[in-house]
C-alpha cells in the first residue's frame, strides 16, 4: 500500500492545525518549549485541573518539526452535581518543537498523568521532557532503535533480516530448465527422485 | 533488578533486595492481569511499597497504522483498540471526522439513534466482560457464566447489524453502512427482557457477596483531587464522586434527549467502582429502552451527500454512475479539509477522545487517542501502595484496563 509519508503536492498547507482553529469548541493556545511550562502553570491555578492528555504530531518540513498536545479540561474535586461539573471549558495548547533541539520540559510534576503520556511522546516520537524523573520507553522495547510515529520512519520498520529460508525454496537453486507455471511440484519430485538414485515417476507431461 | 528498569518479563520472578525487603515481578503472563501488563512491586512482607505497572506488551501501532489508511478505511484498524467496545472507538473517530468535514448536523437522527444504541449495548457489553472476569480475579467463577451470557447476546445483536461479532465496521463517515435489519428490534426486546432478571442474578450472586464486599471495600482508595490530577476518567472518576460524564458535560449523538443518571459513588474504593459501573450498566438498559422507543419511525441512515454517502449496492448494478461513484469512494476515499480537531465520547472506560489531524489528503495525517484505561492503569502506581499484594487483582480488576487500548 503507498504510504503518505510526505504532505501530498496538493495539500493546502504544511501546518494543517494552523487553517480552521476553530472547528471544535476548545480554546487553541499556541506557545514555544521556554513559555510552555509558565503558559501550564497558569492555567492549572485558572481551574484547568486535569491533564486530559499529551500527544505529538509530526510536520517534517515545517519550524518548528513537532507539536506537542496539551488537552486541558476544567474540572474540579468539589464539584459533586452534575450542574455544578456543567459544560467544562476545554483548551489545547500547542507546544511547537524544533528538530535541533527536541526538548520540552517535563509536567510531569504538576500533573502525575503527565508521567506515562510524555514516556510515550518521548518513545514514538523522540521528543524528550526535562526534568522527566523516569524517561524511558513505554510502548516499544527497551532496545528498539527509532522512534515509530516520526513520519520518516516506514509503517512496517526497519528492514531487517528475515528468516533463512531452506536451500530448496531458493531461485538459485531451483534447476534450469524448471517449467515457468504449474510444473513445479513436478519438478521438485524430479529432483528428489533423482537425489535418491530413483527413476522419476512419469505422470505429469 | 529493581523496579524502574524495565525489567526483563519472565512471569512471576521474585527477587530477595536484602532488608526484609522483596521485589516481585508480577505478570505480563499473570491470569489476573487482564492481558499483558506486568508488575513490578517492592513488597515489605506483605504490603506494597512501590509499584511500577509496565505496559507496551500488546503495541501494534495502530494509531500509524490508521495514519497510513484512507479515511473510510481508518476506522477499521480504529475499531481493534477497545475490543471490549469496538463500536465505541469507531463512534469517538467518526465523529471527530465527521466535525472535521463539517457535516455533524446533517447525520440523520436515525443514524445518531442507532450510534447511541450501540455504544451503549456495548457498554454494558463491556461491564460484562469486567463484572466477569473481575469475579473470577477473587474467586467467584459463577458470575462469569452469567455475565458472558449476557455479553453474548449482545455480540449476537452486533452481528445481526453489521455482520461481525465484534468488528463490525457498521458505523460510517456520515451515518451508518445500512440500516438495522429485519429482526434487529425483537432481538433487541428479546434481550430487554432478559436483561433486568439476568442483573438481578448477577448482582445476588456477586454484589451481595460478602467475601467480596470484604475484598473490595476499603481497598485502593482514591480521592477526588488526586483523581483528577492523575486524569483519572469514567466509572474511576465517578466512584470519587465527581458526576463529570462527557455524555452529560459535552452531549454527541442526541444524548441531551434521553434521560439517565450519572451515577456516582464518594468511597472512592474498589467497591465504589464496582458498584459505579454495575448501577451504570442499568442507566445504560434505560438509554437503550428510550432510543428503542424511537427506532420505530423510519428514516434514513446515511448522509444523503453523496460526496460521502456510498450509492446503494442495489442500484450498482443497473446504473454505470453509481458504479464510478462506489469505484471512487472504495479507491480513493474523500479529501477532508485540513484542520485539527478533538472529538471525545464517554466510553465504557472514560473519556475516550481522538485528536485528528487532516491536512487535506484523503488520509488521516495525525491520528491521537487519549486513551482512558492507560491513564485510569496508571493511578496503580499510587492506589497500590500500602496496600496488601494480595489486593493486587482487585485494584487492577476495579481500573478495568483493556490493554488493545492502553497499549495501542
């Protein structure tokens, strides 16, 4: 299957977050690795408590490459109707990332849910949290060279060494002359027939 | 070996660190792990110090995977995170594409009616699958039979709809692939009626059972503040007391029409969670009784953009533009304008939400879960310490983690 690995000629834009920032109701902040950590500070003491999740995403070609994605939710433990939980504000903030220096600081301090969500954006796309007390692969194994989600890198890996396969299944060692389609069972039986010294049963013209 | 290293998995390894202390490798190959999540615990006698939950083990890149599919193809690979729930997932990414192309008013209620429907015969569906195996982690065997039993009727519903037991790629961009078949309803009131004695049973012989009451309560307690600083969603999040359900705080699909409570516990222990998710599976039985109501009126279950909309495989046949027109949309898909949008539902598990990036290819260009269960797992981390290892089985058990999404 061909694979979108680069933005297509046609595509409208190198940044696709940048066209229609308004498409869902979430409040979009974008911000630089050093205006992060200050940008989430303040908006935890604003009332967005939960850590909803982090993300990355990949735009090769673009500055800054990488995007990390803070999904914030209002939400507070106080809250005990559903009147008062109510239609909580929702904000992203977008932490753009330069491929020189993939570094973001680490949240994991302010919110524990930041701990395995930045462990995976740090596997997959090799961005790394400072100040992270335990960063270290999550998903793909310890000694797993590459980082899977970087739109550089092929949808089925590395190439590796396959399996070896027996001396018989192998083109070069296949007799010339062997018959193109259909014939190749014949062919093969020929051949054992004769490796055992044994006159090949005739059947098959 | 100590904790935090990741270790090497080799089942149940146990390891003497001197001191009285001990650490324990427990899992990925454990019965009670509910999958492939190993771990590691640094045990004083009996109690836990420090856990460590390793995950990973069931990886398969689906989320690049869907990166590399059309966007009618997506949903495919999409549907095999939560395999508890399938529809869910399909549900939470469809409609994300849906806002991305703009065309979210214009699903027609039949179609919504249906999605509700599903998603919440799945999620008792799922509950099942956790009530079941959740009783087995401590001992109760019976319930399971009961609870599959149930679960089964279910995945016959959903093989009735779309052909497949649990994959059925029956939700599409734009609606659904068809409309629900002849028999679908009196299946559905078949399973109504056997729902409300067969939970009854299910709630003599697990809830009122004082050997578990007695392994639960008090076990793994969690308070609302550190729920929701640890992300903690859903029937976890309930159990502390907060009513926050993104069915009720951002309504999708026509949830504003039905009524159900949220139900919430303050305990905030394995019991609170247990019974969270078992007096939800009965507000759910009152959704799917609402929208059966509803599903009598007919309609159409497909966008009528045929940008989106497949023609009717009957008319393939007879007509030579209906057959480019199908030709165009399984060969090449639709182009989604470029955009970036997030799109949550509340699954079984939390808020399962899909960020999703188009850049205006007929492919999705960045495809993010927020996965519930990998965050509700987490909280293990903290929950389990000081508590016995015995209760291991129960916390995991009470965090219903399914690891086809944790893991993705």
């Amino acid at each position: 299957m061909p694979s979108s690995q680069t933005p297509p000629a046609g595509a409208t834009a190198l940044d696709p977050t940048a066209v229609r920032p308004d498409i869902d109701d979430a409040r979009i902040i974008r911000v630089t690795p050093a205006e992060v950590r200050a940008t989430l500070e303040r908006l935890k003491s604003e009332g967005f408590a939960m850590l909803l999740d982090i993300g990355g995403a990949d735009y090769p070609g673009r500055e800054p490459r990488f995007d990390v994605v803070y999904h914030l939710i209002v939400l507070s433990g106080a809250a005990r109707t559903v009147a008062a939980v109510g239609r909580p504000e929702r904000v992203r903030v977008l932490c753009g990332v330069p491929e020189a220096d993939p570094t973001v600081p680490t949240m994991s301090d302010l919110w524990p849910a930041a701990d395995w969500a930045e462990r995976e954006v740090y596997d997959l796309f090799g961005l790394r949290f400072s100040g992270h007390p335990d960063l270290r692969r999550i998903q793909m194994p310890v000694e797993w060279e590459g980082h899977p989600l970087r739109k550089d890198y092929p949808l089925r890996g590395p190439a590796r060494e396959r399996t070896p396969r027996p001396s018989f299944a192998l083109k070069s060692n296949v007799a010339a002359g062997t018959p193109a389609s259909g014939r190749t069972a014949a062919a093969l039986q020929r051949q054992i027939a004769a490796a055992r010294g044994q006159t090949p049963k005739d059947d098959v013209k | 070996m100590t904790a935090g290293t990741g270790a090497p998995a080799h089942g149940l390894e146990i390891v003497d660190a001197g001191d009285g202390r001990m650490i324990i490798s427990m899992g990925p190959q454990h019965p009670s792990t509910h999958g492939v999540l190993q771990v590691i615990t640094e045990l004083e006698g009996e109690t836990v110090l420090r856990a460590d939950p390793e995950i990973g083990y069931l990886h398969t890149g689906i989320e690049k995977s869907a990166e590399n599919l059309f966007w009618t193809q997506a949903s495919t690979v999409i549907e095999r995170m939560d395999y508890l729930s399938p529809l869910s997932n399909a549900c939470a990414f469809i409609m994300g594409v849906e806002q991305l192309l703009g065309i979210t008013g214009d699903i027609p209620v039949r179609a919504q009616q249906a999605r509700v429907l599903l998603c919440e015969l799945h999620r008792i569906a799922s509950h099942c699958v956790w009530l079941g195996t959740g009783g087995i982690d401590l001992g109760a065997i019976s319930g399971f039979f009961y609870a599959f039993d149930l679960r089964e009727r279910i995945l016959d519903l959903t093989e009735l709809s779309g052909g497949a037991r649990m994959h059925p790629n029956y939700l599409r961009i734009g609606g659904l692939r068809d409309d629900l078949p002849d028999g679908f309803l009196r299946k559905l009131d078949e399973l109504i009626a056997m729902y409300y004695p067969r939970m009854h049973d299910l709630r003599a012989l697990l809830q009122k059972n004082p050997i578990l009451q007695d392994r639960m309560i008090d076990v793994g307690i969690l308070g609302a503040d550190d729920a929701i600083a640890w992300g903690i969603t859903g029937p976890a999040l309930r159990a502390t007391g907060v009513p926050y359900d993104v069915r009720r705080a951002f309504p999708y699909s026509g949830y504003e029409q039905y009524e159900f409570d949220v139900v919430t516990r303050t305990e905030g222990d394995a019991y609170a969670r247990f019974m969270v998710r078992l007096d939800e599976m009965d507000q759910s039985m009152r959704i799917i009784e609402q929208v059966r109501r509803k599903l009598e009126t007919p309609g159409p279950v497909m966008i009528a953009d045929t940008k989106f909309a497949p023609p009717p495989k009957e008319t393939i046949a007879l007509s030579m533009e209906a057959l480019i027109h199908h030709f165009k949309i399984v060969s090449e898909s639709f182009r989604v304008p470029p955009g970036d949008v997030y799109q949550a539902i509340e699954g079984p598990r939390g808020e399962l939400g899909y960020y999703i990036v188009s850049n205006g290819d007929n492919r999705p260009w960045r495809v993010r879960t927020r996965p519930p269960s990998m965050y509700n797992l987490q909280v293990l981390k903290k929950i389990a310490v000081g508590e016995y290892i015995a209760d291991m089985v129960v916390m995991i058990g009470s965090l219903d983690p399914v690891f086809g999404e944790v893991d993705r």
